[in-house]
C-alpha cells in the first residue's frame, strides 16, 4: 500500500512543481556572468581591471564548453534519476538510439 501512495504522492508533486512538462534546460550564462561570479567570490580584486584579452578568451570559453555540459533540472526529476539508476539507464539509451526507431 506504501508503493501507491508513494506513486500518488510523486505524480501529485510533479504536477504542482513550477517546471511541469520542462523538467530539464541547459544552462545558459555568458562570458559576463562568470566574471560577475568571479568578482563577488573575490571581494575587493577587480577583475575587469586585472583581466587581458586571454582571460576574456579563457571565460568566453569556459562559458560556451559549460553550456554544452550543464542542465539546470527540476528537483523532483533529479531525486527520481538519484534515486532509480534504471531510470537514468533508459534515459540514457532513449538518447543513445534517437533516430533509429525510424531507419
């Protein structure tokens, strides 16, 4: 009875969650949202002064290889991927064989 309830509870919380039908995006932040992030970890050194073309090179690069890699999630849909390794699984190989279904 508790496995019913527990499936109950999770359709009803997935449903009132605010990411509904958009549980994961991929993260999206520039070059400057970097830097920003830089300066309030490091209060009083100024970045945009200390900063030369390569460090505006190597943050234009951490922020295009990051949004490849990175996805903000609904946490509801990341405790179910945390908690059932099957469900990670065959998530992992819908994507693996995307397209095939139709060759």
């Amino acid at each position: 009875m508790g496995d019913v309830l527990d499936e109950a509870y999770a359709i009803a919380q997935c449903k009132d969650c605010p990411w509904y039908k958009s549980c994961v995006m991929p993260m999206r932040f520039t070059a400057e949202d970097i830097r920003r992030q830089l300066e309030s970890s490091a209060p009083g050194m100024d970045i945009t002064q200390q900063a030369d073309l390569g460090m505006q090179n190597l943050l234009s690069s951490m922020a295009t290889a990051a949004q490849s890699s990175l996805l903000e999630g609904c946490p509801i849909f990341i405790e179910r991927l945390r908690t059932n390794p099957g469900l990670a699984q065959r998530l992992k190989q819908i994507m693996q064989n995307w397209g095939k279904e139709e060759e």
